[in-house]
C-alpha cells in the first residue's frame, strides 16, 4: 500500500483519553495529548497538549462522553498543529485492550473486527465500550483515514496451551472459551524491544520479565521475543495486586461470600474491580504516591499495603524466571514501575536469592531508560519509560505497508 502519511492514535480509558499524531515514519510526535477526567467530573476534565513545535496547551473542558472527547481531542490537534484532520490523517490507531484469542496481530476495522471488540466489552467493560465509541466517532468524522485497531491481548497470542488453559473442566474452555488471554501486550512489547536496544543485545537471545506496574499491574515472561507467560488472564483482574483491583484471589473467598453473606454478582464485581487492591488495603487511596506518603507518615494499614503490593510482585518475577529457566533481564515500567523507587527496591529486596541487585544509587537517582543493577548483579534491571502510543504508530504503519 502507499505511504500512510501522518498517524493518529488513540488510547482510550475509563477515566482518560490519551491521544498522539506521528508522521509517516512513526517516529516522530508531532503532538501528543489526554484529556483526563480522574475526578469523574467529565464537565471539569483537563486537557494537554504539548508537541515540539506547537505552543503547549493546558485547559478545563466539558466532555460530556467519549464521543465528545474525541471530537475535543481533534479540534485541539487540528488548532495545534494547523491541519484539516480530515485529509491530513491518513491512518487512526486505536488501542483495544481485549480482543480475546481472536488476533494474534493489529487489524483494519471492519464490521467483523468491530463486533469482535463489542463482545469482548463484557470481559473488559472499564475499556472496550469507551474505544469502541471513539472508533465509532473517528469513522464519522475522518471518513478518510484507515481505522486500525492494536489489540493489547495480540501480544499474547503465542503463550502456549500450558500457559492460556486454566485448571477447569475443559469444556469450558472449548465451550465458553475459558482461557488465559494476558493484557499491557503493547506495553510490554515495546519495553522488551527497548531494553534489547539499550543493552545492545539481540532481543531474540534474552531471557524477560516486564513489569508494567500503574493503575493496572501485570507481569510477563519473553523468551526469545516472545511472550510465554503472564499473570493477567481471562479478564484484566487476574493476577498482581493493583490499584483497586484484588489481582488473583482464591475463588472460594467469593463463594463464601455469596452464599454466607448475601453479596450479589454485582456487588462482588464492584467490589473486586473498583474497592480492592491498594486502595481496598490502605483506606488512603488506590495512587501508590499517596500510599507512600501515608505509609511514610506511619500509617500501618498504608505500609501493609504497599508490602503486600511488594511480595506480590516479587513473587510473580520469581515464578516467571524460573518458567523460562533463568532471568536476564527485569524491567519496570508505567507510572508506579517507573516513579518508585521504593517500590523497586522492596521488590528487588527479596530476587537477592536469585543473584539480583540493585544499585541503590542508581535505584534512587535513576531517569527513563536507565540500568539501576549493581555491576554484579546476575540480571540487568532497567527502568523504561513505555511508549504506548509509539508502538502502536509501528504497528499501524506494519498493517498498511
């Protein structure tokens, strides 16, 4: 196909609505932006936008839903940038986070691939239902421009059965599709790539583990540049302690309840998904910063918090380490990955056993993309700053060339 001209991406939340225009080369942000309604007042959301030719733009919006976002989010673009988005956007990406085993790759949207990501809703309804709207509103008003969607689960199309099946009847799985699906796969693809760069080494001879540690937590093992296992599964609450999430619990605790306690579906789903994790142990709040400070400040329940989030982590990168049959490379990545070190020093605290340490130095002082192990550490660790959107311009300018 032709050259695809200028890219734009898409990275819709519940809570956020990330966006970026690339060139044709995917290389270089010619703006990048979010508007952002963390409070939940969509009619005081704050939107952002910076890019290095155009004058920085920080201001209080009303978007009444994320069809109205996305209109926002390109009246700023175009404004910005001086373009007639439609016509000047050859290519829009959109981030999906669940596709289900369906794609093991990005796709062009068609009515097939729409339906796919509507009925995969239900498995990710905090995600799936705001990028279909913004799918929806961006094929309306740039007619013009090819809509791609990059799956978060493609990633994770090579985990083999041993890794995706889960200990149940079977026929659940060939039934009802029960299976491990894995979700961050854009993150952890890029991070994995980036740390092969940094090390100057052939991504294909390392031995991964990636920690994506933010809102939402997950770990992953990459063998030979692939994933081979991860701790997110058939919904995005599996696995690590998050934010608000419980991550992997046992699932008799949820029975127990039911018949014992009364609690309904719903209010186990609330519970588990938006009053759990940081925020459900702490009491503070489920931002890791502010746990920190509490736990600092000698609040019991906010250091409970923050060392459970810690042995949880540990021990998933142990686990996962060792289903590859070494480590040699841990990174962290994402807002919590990225912005503490005290999280990374109590994760690591406890991989001594396994010949990894940590410069403390380094850990403290340490910038995006940086190596913060000691020299005689038997793993590198690299703290990457993941580039999402990035990634996703690569995987668009892939699918249409």
């Amino acid at each position: 196909m032709a050259d695809p001209g200028n890219i734009l991406i898409f990275n819709a939340g519940s809570s956020s609505l990330k966006f970026s225009v690339f060139d044709a080369t995917a290389k270089t942000p010619l703006a990048t932006g979010q508007i952002d309604w963390a409070g939940g007042d969509r009619r005081q959301a704050c939107l952002s936008l910076q890019g290095p030719a155009i004058t920085a733009v920080r201001a209080q919006v009303a978007v009444a839903d994320d069809q109205a976002a996305t209109d926002c989010a390109l009246a700023a673009l175009g404004q910005a940038l001086g373009l007639e988005m439609d016509g000047a956007i050859a290519a829009v990406g959109h981030r999906v986070v669940h596709g289900g085993a369906a794609f093991g790759d990005a796709a062009v949207i068609d009515r097939a691939v729409e339906a796919v990501i509507a009925d995969h809703g239900v498995l990710a309804p905090l995600h799936n239902p705001p990028a279909l709207a913004v799918i929806r509103r961006c094929a309306a008003v740039l007619p013009r421009a090819c809509p791609v969607a990059v799956f978060d689960t493609a990633f994770f199309a090579s985990l083999p059965p041993r890794a995706y099946l889960c200990p149940v009847p079977y026929q659940w799985h060939t039934d009802w599709h029960i299976r491990r699906f894995g979700f961050h796969g854009i993150s952890h693809k890029y991070c994995a790539c980036r740390a092969a760069e940094l090390l100057g080494r052939d991504l294909t001879a390392l031995r991964i583990v990636s920690c994506h540690l933010g809102g939402g937590c997950s770990a992953a093992a990459i063998h030979g540049g692939v994933a081979v296992g991860t701790t997110m599964g058939f919904t995005p609450m599996e696995g690590l302690m998050m934010g608000t999430r419980s991550g992997s619990i046992d699932p008799g605790i949820l029975l127990h309840l039911q018949r014992h306690h009364g609690l309904s579906v719903a209010a186990l789903d609330t519970a588990l998904n938006h009053h759990s994790g940081l925020l459900g142990v702490s009491g503070i709040s489920p931002d890791l910063a502010q746990v920190e400070v509490a736990a600092g400040q000698g609040n019991g329940r906010a250091q409970l918090a923050l060392d459970m989030f810690a042995d949880r982590v540990r021990a998933a990168i142990a686990g996962l380490a060792v289903g590859m049959g070494g480590l040699e490379v841990l990174l962290f990545t994402d807002r919590v990955g990225e912005g503490s070190a005290g999280v990374r020093a109590a994760v690591c605290r406890g991989l001594d056993c396994m010949g990894v340490r940590l410069d403390e130095k380094r850990n403290v002082n340490c910038v995006a993309d940086m190596d913060i192990a000691a020299a005689e550490s038997a793993a590198r660790v690299l703290v990457i700053h993941t580039q999402e959107e990035l990634m996703m311009a690569r995987e668009v300018v892939r699918v249409m060339t």
